[in-house]
C-alpha cells in the first residue's frame, strides 16, 4: 500500500505537466565554477543561493521565484509548491508522489 496508482492524476504545475515550469527553472539557473570550494556549484540566477546540487537549486527556484500553485486533484486544496502537495498527498491521502526534480 501507499504507492499511488499511476492512472491517478495528481494536478501539477499547469496543463502542460511540468513542462513549461522545467523550462523557466532552467532558464533562471547557472552553474559557476567555485575557486574556493573547489568544484562547480548550481547558482540561481535571480539571486545568491547557489547549491553544489541541481536539484536544490530547481526546487529553490520553484519555492522562491515561481510560486506557481499546485492543486491536489483529490481534494483540491492548493499548494505553494509540489513538494507541499507531494507531502499533502502522503500525510492526508497515503500516496506516495514521485519526485519533481
């Protein structure tokens, strides 16, 4: 149990899937080499929060300068950001969402 269905459409980021979301986050993020960390790091462009994983930076982003509400398709209560429905969904629905990024 708690494994969610795949037929069951949990609403995300817009008609289109996450799609177009992916596209804006990789538009609002670059990678810099950082000299006295000694490895590449994930920047945001928007502003100084950069990470030396790229999904951080994608979720960072979505949080911080998208704020694109997602909906849960069973209850439709609505959420800042896919990890808050993915966590609704766990908590109130015990399913189990895959990971955004």
């Amino acid at each position: 149990g708690g494994m969610m269905d795949p037929a069951m459409p949990i609403a995300a980021a817009g008609a289109d899937g996450n799609k177009g979301l992916e596209l804006l986050i990789e538009e609002k993020l670059d990678q810099k080499f950082d000299a006295l960390a000694g490895r590449c790091v994930w920047q945001c462009k928007d502003c100084q929060y950069n990470s030396k994983f790229k999904g951080n930076i994608k979720k960072h982003i979505s949080r911080m300068h998208l704020r694109e509400e997602v909906s849960c398709t069973l209850c439709h209560e609505s959420f800042a950001c896919y990890d808050y429905l993915k966590r609704h969904a766990a908590i109130k629905h015990k399913l189990l969402l895959p990971n955004q990024f």
